[in-house]
C-alpha cells in the first residue's frame, strides 16, 4: 500500500519543525496549505530523494496553437531534470512543420509529429506514447507555465509512494485580464486520488506499464478525466503531490482555451492567494 495520511504525517514531522502548539493541532492539509510549511516540506522531499535514481522522462505536448511555440520549447528547456526528450504533436493542418522541426534542431531529444486536425486529441497521445524512449510520460499543455523543479519532484514522489500516476489535484490558476493568483482544488496535496477525482490532462506524469492497460479514449474533449478513470478502474493509484512550480495560465483572450468558463466563474471556484503582476515568484521552488 501507498503512504496513509498517518505515513505522510511522519514524513512531514520528519522533515518540518511545527512552530507553534496552535499548529500542533491543525490538519497536515491545513499545514500544508501555509506557503512556509509546504514549501519546507517540498524543499526537503526534494533534498532527501535526488539521491535516488533518475529515471528518463519522456514530456508530450499536443498542440494546434502555433503562436505557442516559445512556450513549448522553454518550458522543455526550463526543467532540471536532465534526462529528458520532447515529442510535439502538430494538431492542425495550417502549421509549418518544417518550422518546428529547424526549431527543434537546438535542443537535445526533440522530436515533431504533424498529424490530421481531425485527429482527436486522444489519439495524439496515443500516438506520441508510442514513440516515448522512456518509462515515464509526463503530458505538458502548450500554453501553461512550468517550472525547473515541475518534473523533478514529481518523479521524486514515485520513490515514496506506490502511485502508477503522479500529478497535481491542486494547483495555481492565473488570470491575466484581473492580474489574480489563485488556488484550484485546495487541501488535495499529497493525497491518493478517489474515484471522483481526476488529474487535469497538463499535470501529470504516467509510467509506461499503465499504458499497457489504458490508452486515451479517442476524444478531444475529457480524454483526461476518463484516462483517470479508465486507469482506476483497472487498479492503478493516482497521487496528488505538491501544488507548486506550475501555473495554470487564463489569458484575456479565451478563443484558445479549450475550457471557456469565463474568469469570474473560474475565480469562484479557487482560491485567491494574490493580487500580483509577478505570479512566478509565489510558486517557483
């Protein structure tokens, strides 16, 4: 079995000094969710488990947004974890391919794929899953922000649980028109995920033996809720760890967002933790 809540409590009291009798008696969800605990916490997971091994990371990024490609090659760049490779997916007819692919020539481990717009987005992933080289699959969306630390300490969570699936239930949302950092899914860190919960499509990290199993339904619309589903269904664990070193990016133009739910709607379901212009210095670790 995975880590209980009584496991993980151990592991924070392991490595986190509580401050206060007041905090003695508060939830390790409620600790957790106070940035100098979780980020303690998340520092020192960090600390104790780089000394185990590294496994390769295959990142895919399906995408049919070409304004988006200096994203998807930083946020590639960005992360830490140094054995790595990166399939795109080209998901609309219109892109250059050839561009992507003279782009692609100043990294290490890139590799692009054009396949038909009508393809569904289900299909992409099964299709980039197929030519991952590595055991480990991590899904990154073409518009969010991900941090140098994103993989590291999620692949870092697969040595002290049993998780098949590795993400983040809870996470940073930022809304560029209101200049709004908020929390989606609060008090969900470090939890196993039940079977009305799912992993956001973007936020996770698969190992290949699950792919064994489940592949991607052949839809564009909820692949990632029913891949969540499929794969409980089948007896695999899914892991929600920390919330930070990702952000959840809503720009002013909605048009590009697959989910439409306009801002205020949105806010009304997270959290706010900021009115800020700079985002990236609350979540980066």
């Amino acid at each position: 079995m995975g880590p209980t809540t009584q496991s993980i409590e151990r592991l924070f009291k392991s490595i986190v000094a509580i401050k206060s009798a007041e905090d003695e008696k508060k939830s390790i969800s409620e600790l957790l969710d106070i940035p100098d605990y979780g980020k303690c916490f998340l520092m020192g997971l960090r600390d104790r488990f780089s000394k185990g091994p590294m496994e390769g990371v295959t990142m895919i990024t399906c995408t049919n947004k070409p304004d988006f490609i200096g994203n998807i090659f930083q946020n590639y760049q960005n992360q830490c974890w140094s054995i790595k490779e990166l399939i795109i997916i080209l998901n609309r007819d219109d892109m250059d391919v050839h561009r992507w692919k003279r782009r692609a020539k100043r990294y290490d481990h890139v590799s692009v794929y054009q396949l038909p717009q009508e393809a569904s987005l289900g299909y992409c992933y099964n299709f980039a899953v197929e030519k991952a080289r590595y055991d480990y699959i991590a899904t990154f969306d073409d518009d969010d922000f991900y941090a140098p630390h994103y993989l590291t300490d999620l692949m870092h969570a697969f040595q002290y649980t049993d998780a098949d699936i590795v993400g983040k239930l809870t996470y940073y949302l930022y809304l560029e028109t209101k200049q709004i950092l908020a929390i989606r899914n609060r008090f969900q860190e470090y939890k196993y995920l039940d079977a009305d919960s799912f992993l956001d499509g973007g936020k996770k990290i698969v190992k290949r033996k699950v792919y064994e199993h489940v592949r991607n339904r052949d839809v564009s619309i909820n692949e990632d809720v029913y891949f969540c589903q499929d794969s409980m269904e089948k007896g695999f664990k899914i892991f929600s760890a920390d919330k930070y070193n990702l952000v959840y990016l809503r720009r002013s133009n909605k048009d590009s967002h697959t989910w439409k739910e306009d801002d205020d709607t949105l806010l009304s379901w997270c959290s706010v933790a900021a009115r800020t212009k700079r985002y990236k210095s609350r979540v980066i670790i």
